[in-house]
C-alpha cells in the first residue's frame, strides 16, 4: 500500500505548473516507525532487535531461506520473549495468523526451558479496529493484535513525553 503526495512548482509569471508525485511505501514507513518507538522507548532499547533475519528452511541445491521478524525482544540470556511483526492495513489476514504462527514455533524451538505461546501485531488506529486476540485451536497459541494511535504518540514525543511512551510501547506487548 503507497500513499502519494503532490508536489506543485509553479512559475506563477508564465502560469506555468508542472507536478510531481512522490509515493511513500506506508507499509515501510509504519515498520520504521514502531521499530524506533521500541529502540527508543523499550524499558531495555538493547533487547530490541529490528528485521533481524536468521535461516528458517534449506533446501538441497539453493541454500537457506530466513526469516526476518519485524521486531524481536530477548532477555538477558538471548533467549526470544516476543515476537513483533507491524502491519500497515486494517485487518490481519490468515496468511499474517500462520507468518506469526511460524515465528512462535521457530523461536519456540530454540528455548530450552519454555515455548513461545504469544506474538504481537501491531496495526494503526481506525475506526474499525480494536485491541483482539487468535487463538490456535491445537496448541492455544495466540496472536494479540495492538492498535498503534499513531497521532498520540507523535502529540507525546512533540511533548517529549518519555514516561507516557514508555508506557504505550509496554502496553503494545502486554497479554493482559
């Protein structure tokens, strides 16, 4: 999805005006934008890691394929403790339920101790979206989708409003 904005120079002696369209990747520009909020506002900034990708399937002849999460946070020891991924529309499709679903049991496998029972999507604030939850109907996995109101958090950082961001990017990953 791609939002354009015009741009007029006009030559007001000759009324002649020429226009150019520059088109923005919005879907980019949201990844960006919750993925600094998260460097900048997690209570521990160096647990978070941004479209880091690690191997995820081989194949014989061609090599690996990743996979690359939108946001990932790890604790002290390394270990995964939420999975992110940022999307810029206004409904979660099942393809986004099974990517998140892959992400869990990826990064699940790789924890000693624990599985991954929880991953976040974050999506923008419209009228028709709200705060929900997935749940797998095997292995009651879920993905917590968050609304992201993005004109209050850029109302907070004009105010340099640190507590009340640090807030709303702990929120954006709470199961409560």
């Amino acid at each position: 999805q791609k939002t354009a904005y015009e741009i007029r120079n006009c030559d007001w002696s000759s009324d002649v005006c020429s226009s150019d369209l520059i088109f923005y990747d919005m879907n980019r520009e949201f990844e960006n934008f919750v993925g600094n909020l998260f460097k900048k506002y997690y209570k521990k900034p160096n647990w978070v890691k941004i479209q880091t990708g690690e191997p995820a399937w081989n194949t014989p002849g061609e090599g690996t394929r990743s996979m690359r999460p939108d946001i990932i946070i790890q604790d002290e020891k390394g270990d995964v403790k939420n999975i992110i991924d940022v999307k810029y529309k206004d409904k979660l499709s099942t393809g986004d339920l099974y990517q998140l679903g892959f992400y869990m049991h990826e990064y699940g496998k790789k924890m000693k101790d624990k599985e991954l029972d929880d991953a976040f999507a974050i999506l923008p604030k419209s009228y028709s979206l709200s705060d929900k939850t997935y749940t797998s109907t095997r292995k009651e996995k879920t993905v917590h989708q968050k609304i992201l109101d993005v004109n209050r958090c850029l109302e907070l950082i004009k105010e340099n409003n640190v507590t009340e961001l640090q807030t709303m990017v702990s929120n954006l990953i709470s199961t409560d």
